[in-house]
C-alpha cells in the first residue's frame, strides 16, 4: 500500500458503501430547475435521467423546495464529466500527467482524485465516475444546524406566530372547527382546517425586527422558516405547521392560473371610472372594497376591506327562516341569506357602525347581492361603485384578503354555521397581523390611527 493512499486514508475516514450511488448534483439540479419552470415531478424525471418514483421522492422530501444551491460549483472543482473522462482515459491506461494534460488540470489535482474517489469495495483502487462523483459529494458537505434548533427563543417566537390561538377580544379562545389528524397530504382545500394565528413566515421575519430592534440573535429569514416547515431533516419545526399557512399545503408547488357577467343592476354612473380618484391612491381612509366568499349550500360570508389600512369587516349572513324546509319560489327571497334584501341589511348593520367620514365609497364586485345597492346608499351614504367585468385586479386589497380568509373558511365547507362572534374573532385575527405593506405594522394599528385622528378637535386659527 502506497504511504500517500495511507495518508488520504487516515485523514478521511471509512464512507459506508452507497450501493448503488445516487445521481449527481448536476442532475438534481436540472431537476430543480425544470420544476422551478413549472413542469411536473414525472416530466422533470424523465428530462434528467431518473425514475419518477426517485423524482418523486426527491420532491417530497424536500418539500417542494430545492434543498441545494441551483448555481454552478466553481470552475476549481472537477465536474461529473470530467471524471467520467478521467475514467475513461484510466481504462486506456494513460498516465496521471497526460490526462491532466487533455482535461487542462494540475496533475496534483488527477492524482488526489485518482486516490481519494476510487471505488475500493474489491480491495483495490478502481476509478469508476459514478462512485467518484458520490465520494466527492459526500466529502463536500458541510452540514449547518438550523437556527431555530439551537435558539430556543426564537423558535418558540416563530411557533407561537405560526400555531397561536384565534381569540375574541376578551382574550378567550374561540376552539374553530373540529379536524381530521393530519396526514402530510397536498389537499388542504374543501376540508374544515384548524383556526391558528398563522402569521406567514415572512410577516414574522419583518416582525422580530420590531419587537426586537436591538437582539440580533432574534433575526430569521423567512426562507429559513419554510426550509424549517417544508424540508424534511431540518428538525426545527413541526411539519404538521405548514397547516397553519394561508395556503395550507404539505408541498411548495408552482403557480397555478376566473368567470363574471356584466349584470343589470350596473348602471353607468356606478361603475368604477365614476369613482372618485382619491380612492384609487389610498391616501385618503374611508373607501372600501367589498366581495362574498362562497360555500356549500349557498352559505356565505360577506367581506369588506379598507383599502388604506387593509382592516377587514366579515359580514354575517344567516340563513332566512324557511331555509332546506320552504321550496324556493320565483323571484321570490333568497333564504341561503345572501339576496338583495338580507345583504343590504346585513352590510348597513355592519358598516353603519363606523365613524361617517370612514364610510365613503364601497367597490363591489358584480354579482347580484348588492343589486339593491341604490337603497344601501340611502340607508348609509356609502357610494357604490362595480368593478368591470373579469377584472378582479381592480378589488386587489379585497381579492387579497379573500385569499388569506381561505385559510380559516376553505371551499368547499359550510359557512352557515359560524356565529357573528366567531366571524368577529377572524376578522380580529386577521387585523392583528402584521403587513409587508403597512411596513409590518397590523392594519389595528393604522385603522386606530385613523381614529384617532378623527376624534383630535380643530384647533381655531386667528388673523
């Protein structure tokens, strides 16, 4: 045995025999890359090389999320092809020097790859590329303990941000709806999910540096908190928590990709141009936008969002007397508790509860809830306005905040039977979590602001 492969031997140590080794870090990366472009787990697979079982659990282990850097190693490290020339030429048995001589590398550099990669399972040193790329995988990691396993603090901060109670205004906990165990599943929609704080781990990023202006071990990256949720191993984090994302999925997926009519009720001078142009900008509080969120059995829950401090109002709409029991008639009522009549009354009650200068106007979408709406301005002074047809971009604060209330009222499920106080304490959950937009304060804090202001008397200038 040469004293250099004896040297190499005592600085590394025995590596376990990898079997047949897993395909290499170019591989995988092509495979990241083909998902990152929205291609399938089976079609991605089949691209690089691999099975789609072994594609597939690539995927689902790592959560759906690259658990390696997608950039290229530096041009200072040998690539798999490289090697698989390095092996081919050893075969020939050329020289150490005339290979380094044809791949344009030290001979050094052949020399140790030619000891240190080499397949020994048969007592002797034989290149083979595949088991050579391994080794050096093998031998480049450098494994990182996560930040949220050895601070304790701060995983206890991010958890309780993530999992917390929805509570009622007097602290109580409202306990939601009774759920199934959960089971790691990608199917998160049309299921009763639990109610949690669910702060998004990038609104809990942005929040430690409030809350902690001057720890800066209390500093995390929001990445580092769904690498901690998505990426098994990790060991910080409880996978069952990605429940409490707004989302709800077990797995990082791409993007995916609506239908409206025009309706009567729309008359020229209540679409949205006839707007007035301090609503468009936010500088101004008191314009509203406004939509349904739909469930089975023609349940709903109404939705009102303030564009400039983004609070929300969740309207409840009860079923009418009558309702599974009176066949429907004609023209006649809606008794799910959303027609004309029942959410003319239900917004006013909910709306008229604000200081008249915060209810100016109200952008609505077209459906025909609110085709009373000319009583409604009546009744409250809020100006109605429709967005155009196919045009959700237009409610963006609104369609945005519908999204986030699908985490506590899925499709798919009963909205019937939550009471006005449990839809209180959502809406309640909802305004005291922070925003990227409002500089990660809560919209609470910037709807009392407004309040306040409002409530400040004149002070009377003299000539």
């Amino acid at each position: 045995m040469r004293r250099q492969w004896r040297a190499d031997r005592a600085l590394r140590p025995a590596m376990r025999s990898p079997g047949r080794p897993a395909p290499s870090r170019v591989v995988q990366r092509q495979f990241w890359r083909l998902i990152a472009t929205g291609v399938n787990t089976a079609e991605a697979s089949l691209a690089v090389g691999v099975s789609v079982p072994v594609g597939t659990r690539w995927f689902r282990h790592a959560g759906g999320m690259p658990p390696i850097s997608l950039a290229e190693p530096a041009d200072r490290y040998l690539t798999f092809e490289e090697r698989e020339e390095i092996a081919i030429m050893r075969a020939k048995d050329k020289g150490v020097r005339e290979i380094a001589r044809d791949l344009g590398r030290d001979p050094g550099t052949i020399s140790r790859e030619l000891r240190r990669n080499a397949a020994t399972r048969a007592g002797t040193l034989e290149y083979r590329a595949t088991v050579a790329q391994w080794k050096a995988q093998q031998a480049a990691k450098r494994p990182k303990v996560a930040k949220l396993v050895t601070n304790d603090r701060l995983r206890e901060y991010v958890q309780e941000r993530l999992d917390g109670s929805v509570t009622r205004a007097d602290g109580t906990v409202v306990a939601g709806p009774v759920t199934a165990d959960w089971k790691g599943r990608n199917k998160p929609h049309r299921q009763d999910r639990r109610w949690a704080t669910a702060w998004s781990p990038e609104q809990i990023s942005h929040r430690l540096r409030i809350d902690f202006p001057d720890d800066e071990s209390m500093r995390i990256s929001h990445e580092a908190i769904y690498q901690s949720l998505f990426i098994e191993g990790r060991g910080a984090l409880k996978r069952e928590l990605v429940a409490c994302l707004r989302t709800g999925r077990a797995l990082r997926q791409p993007r995916a990709r609506s239908q409206n009519k025009p309706a009567g009720h729309v008359t020229a001078d209540v679409v949205l141009s006839e707007r007035p142009a301090d609503a468009a900008d936010r500088a101004v509080p008191g314009h509203w936008e406004g939509d349904l969120i739909i469930g089975t059995g023609r349940s709903a829950i109404g939705t009102v969002v303030e564009r400039r401090s983004r609070s929300t109002l969740l309207v409840h709409l009860p079923r009418l007397e009558g309702w599974g029991t009176t066949p429907p008639t004609k023209n006649g009522p809606s008794l799910g508790g959303y027609g004309a009549e029942a959410m003319n009354a239900a917004l006013a009650a909910s709306i008229t509860r604000l200081p008249g200068q915060l209810r100016k106007t109200l952008t609505w979408d077209r459906g025909k809830e609110l085709s009373g709406h000319a009583q409604f301005t009546l009744d409250t002074g809020t100006k109605v306005f429709f967005a155009d047809p196919h045009s959700p971009w237009q409610r963006p604060t609104n369609e945005n905040t519908n999204g986030l209330l699908r985490q506590y009222f899925p499709k798919g499920t009963d909205l019937s039977r939550w009471s006005a106080e449990e839809l209180e304490a959502v809406s309640l959950a909802l305004n005291n979590r922070p925003r990227k937009v409002l500089g990660w304060r809560t919209p609470a804090e910037v709807f009392g602001e407004q309040l306040n202001s409002l409530r400040q008397p004149s002070v009377a200038t003299t000539g």
